[in-house]
C-alpha cells in the first residue's frame, strides 16, 4: 500500500521535461488560437471589401474588369458630323448659300393675300414661293440668303425698280423656310436710305435671322457675324460687300460693307476692312470665314474683270476659307485659286420671269459647301466638297423656287427639254474656269438620301 501510494505522490509532481512539454503545447495552442484570428478577421475584412465593391457595381453597372479599362482607355473624341453627306474629319459644317431674293411687283403680286396694306404680316404669303428649297436647307447645317433690295414698313407704300421697296413678309418667308442668316450688302442697299436699312434690320431681327451687311449703328458695322453650327461642328464667320451703291452715296461709310474696284480711292481700306472683320471672327472662334461679294455687271456667264481681280486679292490674304458672289443675276463660274473656293455667281435665287434676251435672270445655282476640320483647331479646316444645284423661278408656270436636277424632286420645272437644255449650259458654265470634278459635284439629294440610308 505505501509502495502504491508513493507511486501516485511521485507521478503528481511533473518532470522537468514534462513541464518542457506542456509549455510547447500551450504556445502551439495559442499560436493556433491567434492564426485563426487573425485569419478570421482578414476573411471579415475582405468580405466587407467584397461586399461595397459589389454595391458600387451595382450602382455603376461595371464590372472590376471593365473599371480596369475604362480607366487606361482614352475619353473617345466627340465628333459632329452634322448633315454633311461624308464628313472626312472630326467635325464639318455644310454651308447652303444661294443667289438674289430680286422682287418686283410681278412678282409679290401674286403671292398677295386679301388686303396689301395689312400691317399684321398678312398682306403677302411668300412661304409657297420658297417651300421646295426647305429639303436642300434641311440637308445643310446653316443657310445663308442675300436680299437684295430693302423693304417697306408692314402695309407699303411698296416699289419696284429702280428704286426699291419690297413687301417685308419677305423676311417672313426666309424664315419659314429655314434661312439662318441673310447677307445685304448690294447695290441697292441705300435705295431707302437709312430708313430702309433699319427697317430690315429689325424685320429680319424679329425673325430670328441674323445678318450682315448694312447696318442702323457704327457699332453694328464693327462686328463681325459669328454663327454657331446648330449641330455642333464649329462657327462660321460671315463677312459681305457690295462694289456699288448705283452712285448714290451713303450718309456714313459704315452703312454698307463695301468692296470698290482697284481704281477707287477706297479700294485698300475695303480690302483692310473685310480682313479685319475676319481677323475677328478668328478671336471669336470662327474655324471658318466665308465671304459674300456683290458684283454689278448682268447677264454675262464668266466671271467680269472686277470679280476675278477682287477674289483673287481677297484669296491672297489668306483671311478667307471661301468666296462666293450675287447681284450679276446669272450663273457663273466655280474656281481653285491658290487653294481657295471662289463661287463667282450664284444667279437668282426667286424673281420675276426675264424676257429672252435676259434669259439667264430666270436661273440661278444653290450650293452646299461641306467644311472639314477639327472644331477649334486652327489650320484643320478646308473646304472638301461643293454640291451645285440649277435652279429655275417657276414651276409650269407657276413661280416657284424650282430644281432642275436630274432626280426631278418635284417635277419638271419648265419642261423636259427647257430643263435639260438649261441644266447642261449652268453645267458648262460651272466647269469652265477648270473646277475639279471630284470636289465640284452636280447636287442629286434622292442619291445622297438612298447612300445614307444604305450606311
């Protein structure tokens, strides 16, 4: 019994290596126990991490990948094509200019509403006499009329040549039809002298048109036209001058955008004048500057010593990225200068039919000048295509603003022959100063709608 009991005294008192023993099982326990709590608590913390990553996909509808890319990829570049047929650049404006807005009481005389001295805008309704030219304005991003002659006040008195003063629901119509902005610098800007030019300031203002050309204050004849592409493509500055005031005399130099010939002791002042506008509408952030001229010999199908001289001296100052011309009632050539688009004449746009002797005053050329570039950008910006339209002022005897284009939109204008007849002469006429076919192309709106549909 006491060998027994010395056993369990002995066995109840540890060894030193016992003990060795049982401190290296405690501090595997712990080293255990602090492993798995350190593991729990990083599985917590990814979880958390997991967890908001997750709700910020949900709210971004990303994925980590797709966050991974976006971030390395570059921001795309916003490109504004607007309604140029194969815009080639980042950006493009497609300018629709065309020829005289010439009224004479034929004319507005049979656009005449019930009473002709209303003053509320129903005296005349002009809004058919322009409609057909709404899908080739559509198909352009700004447009751009030249009035030639200035208007009455709501009611009349109205008169024809030689001194005018045509119904002002004109610049209602211009409206209507989707005009942008009218130039009115001509020779016949100074028929009602700073009464007249007033009262078309403000009609066209009130029609929400914008304009150059002849002005109520010195203020306004300082500024040059900026207009903004309604599609986003860039600003267009526009800048117009006319060669004669049919020897009347202004009361103010400033009055009207002048562009007199060589021989005239303003010749260089006007020439100065016009670069500087365009200087200015650069500062304003004008891409591309374009030039209106009014020329004052009739009827003739090249461009007059006058034209050639002023548009080339114009080109030369490098200020203009286009140059086109009204007021010879005609339809003249289009030329490359030196790397510059000069459109010499553009005819009639509306007016009262001619007698056969001047007949080409019955015809006239719409045009949409395409401008690629990069907005803001200076030097990115050239002219790359020129679509040319004949036009006709009736339409089977009816005066109307007429196509004569080979897809016949609204029919035939005078007849199957007259067209063709007319369509091939404005043809010759437009290709004779040697215009690159490739950039200078006859306008057919049903094939250009037939391949952007194809796209």
């Amino acid at each position: 019994m006491g060998h027994i009991r010395g056993q369990g005294q002995h066995s109840a008192v540890p060894t030193p290596r016992a003990r060795l023993l049982t401190v290296i099982a405690c501090a595997m326990v712990l080293a255990v126990a602090l492993g798995l709590g350190i593991w729990l608590g990083t599985s917590q913390q990814h979880a958390r991490l997991a967890s908001t990553s997750q709700a910020q996909q949900k709210t971004s509808g990303t994925s980590p990948s797709e966050l991974n890319k976006s971030q390395s990829a570059p921001t795309p570049v916003a490109e504004h094509h607007g309604n140029s047929p194969d815009c080639p650049d980042q950006d493009c404006i497609a300018l629709l200019v065309n020829g005289d807005l010439l009224f004479h009481a034929g004319l507005w005389n049979q656009f005449r509403g019930a009473n002709i001295n209303a003053t509320d805008g129903t005296a005349f309704n002009f809004d058919p006499l322009f409609e057909p030219m709404k899908q080739y304005i559509q198909a352009s991003d700004i447009a751009v009329c030249n009035f030639e002659t200035p208007i009455s006040q709501r009611g009349g008195p109205y008169s024809a040549y030689p001194v005018f003063n045509v119904p002002p629901e004109v610049a209602d119509a211009a409206r209507n039809v989707g005009y942008t902005a009218c130039t009115h610098a001509t020779n016949h800007s100074w028929d009602q002298g700073a009464d007249g030019i007033a009262r078309l300031w403000d009609t066209l203002e009130a029609d929400g048109i914008a304009q150059t050309g002849s002005y109520k204050t010195e203020e306004d004849s300082l500024k040059p036209l900026v207009i903004d592409s309604p599609t986003g493509g860039g600003k267009l500055g526009l800048i117009s001058g006319t060669v004669s005031l049919n020897g009347q005399v202004a009361d103010a130099d400033w009055r009207v955008d002048r562009l007199r010939d060589t021989d005239d002791p303003h010749h260089e002042s006007d020439i100065q004048r016009a670069v500087d506008k365009a200087n200015k509408a650069r500062e304003q952030g004008a891409d591309i500057v374009a030039i209106a001229m009014h020329s004052v010999v009739e009827y003739i199908d090249y461009a007059d010593s006058w034209q050639v001289t002023e548009a080339h001296e114009l080109a030369d100052t490098g200020a203009f990225d286009v140059i086109y011309g009204a007021g010879c009632h005609c339809a003249q050539p289009i030329e490359n200068y030196n790397g510059t688009w000069i459109i010499y004449g553009l005819g009639n746009a509306v007016t009262e039919n001619a007698s056969a002797e001047t007949i080409v005053n019955n015809q006239g050329v719409t045009a949409r000048i395409q401008f690629a570039g990069k907005k803001g950008v200076k030097g990115s910006w050239r002219v790359n295509r020129i679509d040319w339209l004949p036009t006709a002022n009736q339409q089977q005897g009816t005066y109307r603003w007429c196509p004569i284009s080979s897809d016949h939109p609204i029919g035939t204008c005078w007849s199957e022959s007259q067209d063709a007849q007319v369509r091939q002469r404005i043809w010759n006429v437009i290709y004779s100063m040697g215009a690159d076919q490739n950039v200078v192309r006859e306008w057919n709106l049903t094939e250009e709608h037939a391949a952007q549909s194809n796209n």
